[in-house]
C-alpha cells in the first residue's frame, strides 16, 4: 500500500524546481515545455534524448539545466572517431616509483559524473553509442572484468540532429529504449526569436547560480516513487502500452503503421514520468492529464514504424494520437 506524501517536503521541493526554471529562464529563451520535460526526466531517474535541427539551443539548454545544480557535469563531443575507450575510460600503466613494480590503473572517463551531456550523440557509430548502453542502465561501467559503480544521481542528456541530415547515424533500438523521455525541439516563435537575437547581441550577461544540491536531486526522486498512481489509471497505462503492438484488437493505426511496438520499459517510463509531471506541479497524485501529457514523449523513440508508414509520411506522433482518441482515460479519483 502506498504511503502517503508527506507535503511540506513537496512544497519545499516544488520550490526549489521552480528556482531552477527561473534560473534556466535568464539564460534560454521560451521552450517551457522541453525545460519541463527535461526536469520530469531528472526527476523520474531516467535519461533524456533531446533533438532538433541544429542552433536551437540544445546544448546551451543542457548547460543551464547542470549550472543551476551543484553537481559534476561533463560534456562528451560525439565524432566519427570517438572511441568507447573515451567515453568509459581505460587502463593505463603506471609504476610504483618505492619497488620499480608496474601495473595497470583504471583512468575514468567522462562518464563518471551526475550530469553527462551527450552532445550529438548520433554523429559517432553504433559502437561508440553502445558504450553508454551499461552506464544508462546499471549505474556502472565494466572494464577488464571489474565493475565501477557511478555515484548517484546519474543523468544522461543527449542531443541529436535529425537523422535525415548528413554524417549521422540511427541509435539502436537498445540504445533508444535506456532513454525515458525523447524531446524534441522546434523552432521560437517570431517574439522568442526576436528577444533570442536582442539578449545575444547585446551586453554578455552573468551565468545562473547553482539552487539545488545532490542530496535534494536524489531526495526528490525518491518523492517522485512516492506520489500516488490510481488502479484505473494503472490499468489504462498497461492498455495503453499494448495497444501499441500489432494485434486482432490494436487499433487500426498501429497495424497499418507499427512493425513493432513499445515493451514493459514503456510502461515504467510512462508511469514514473507521470507521477514527475504531477510533483512538478505540486500534485500528490497522478491525473489522466499527466499520463495522456507524457504519452508521445515517452513512446515517441520506442515505436518502430513499417514502410507503409514510411510511404505514407507518418510519425509516431501519427500513432500516439490516434491510440489516444481510441482509448478512453478513466475519471480522476475525488480528493479532499
């Protein structure tokens, strides 16, 4: 039985997420949504794959979000030729100057942090990609039989170009499906590109001040597993991920267009990313509008569409709104 969320401590929290918005306000123009889903991400545990055409502000974004918490943060620069060995680490050999003795040392790389920026991951290959596979899911890195722990909390934001432009690669879909939240970015309005081109071209502004710790980030997603999820709603998430796999009762949509649909980790994602949403709001329970909110961001990467979709022009936004408007979301619970 669930136990009950202790609302001061939300209260304060909800305070302190606000502060970072404000922060990451002076410094990013408009993108409320993206910024919101990037902390529902931080908040649920999970690792965010953020994409958009280049120079709309993905890095500068993921910078902000990492200087207005004091945690480590480390940026890897993904390139054809980078290497697992520099993403994860690698042995180097040293000497014990006191007997003469040599011996190999593990030197950490860059992944061994809290905020690791993944900047244009999908511009090195598959092998290079695969190296944060373990990292993303285990907390660890294993190199030459030994396992090395990463200190929590461990958040992965990768930025990617649209695959149809040159020099890039498809992330697998093992590498895809590590990733709890899949953002996309779009293009300012013509008043946010108009205050984007006023605050870059004038007077250099200071950076954002640091308003959240490590032992708040962690104590905050351990109040997220705390918020209350309904049954109803549990069984419309369970629904609602089958849908998705082709099926005598699927929707038409998903076997017109779906080769193969998303598996249990969706089921998670969508409820832990739920249950973030209605934190970040100040909410103790989850509501139909913060599941049928986070729908397409959490199956948009995990849908793996057919060439009668690809033929048709169709997106998994496409599917996501017709499995929507084909099942009915259960009434919210009364509350006090």
């Amino acid at each position: 039985m669930e136990q009950p969320v202790d609302r001061a401590r939300v209260e304060q929290y909800v305070a302190q997420i606000g502060a970072i918005r404000e922060a990451i306000g002076r410094v990013i123009v408009g993108q409320h949504t993206v910024v919101e889903q990037m902390l529902t991400g931080l908040l649920a545990g999970g690792h965010c794959l953020i994409e958009g055409v280049p120079g709309l502000g993905k890095t500068l974004l993921v910078h902000s979000l990492a200087d207005a918490m004091s945690l480590k943060f480390r940026r890897i620069q993904f390139t054809p030729d980078l290497m697992p060995s520099d993403v994860i680490g690698t042995e180097i050999l040293e000497e014990d100057h006191g007997t003469g003795k040599r011996f190999f040392k593990f030197q950490k790389g860059p992944v061994f942090t809290n905020i690791l920026l993944a900047d244009e991951i999908n511009r090195t290959p598959a092998k290079t990609q695969a190296a944060l596979l373990e990292a993303m899911q285990e907390n660890s890195v294993t190199y030459a039989g030994e396992t090395h722990a990463l200190a929590p909390p461990f958040f992965v934001l990768a930025t990617q170009n649209p695959l149809e432009q040159s020099g890039t690669y498809a992330l697998p879909e093992a590498q895809l499906d590590r990733f709890l939240l899949h953002i996309e970015i779009d293009y300012p309005s013509a008043a946010e590109e108009q205050e984007i081109l006023e605050r870059t071209t004038g007077r250099v502004t200071t950076g954002i001040g640091s308003v959240i710790d490590a032992e708040a980030v962690l104590e905050l997603q351990a109040l997220t597993r705390e918020v209350s999820l309904s049954a109803g709603l549990l069984q419309y998430v369970t629904t609602l991920v089958r849908a998705t796999r082709p099926s005598q009762t699927a929707p038409d949509a998903v076997n017109e267009w779906i080769k193969w649909g998303a598996g249990p980790r969706a089921g998670q994602a969508l409820i832990l990313a739920s249950k973030a949403r209605a934190l970040l709001r100040g909410r103790y329970a989850v509501t139909r509008d913060d599941v049928r909110a986070m729908v397409l961001p959490v199956l948009r990467h995990r849908l793996i569409l057919n060439f009668h979709a690809e033929a048709e022009q169709k997106r998994a936004a496409d599917v996501v709104e017709a499995l929507l408007a084909h099942l009915s979301a259960p009434e919210d619970p009364v509350t006090a």
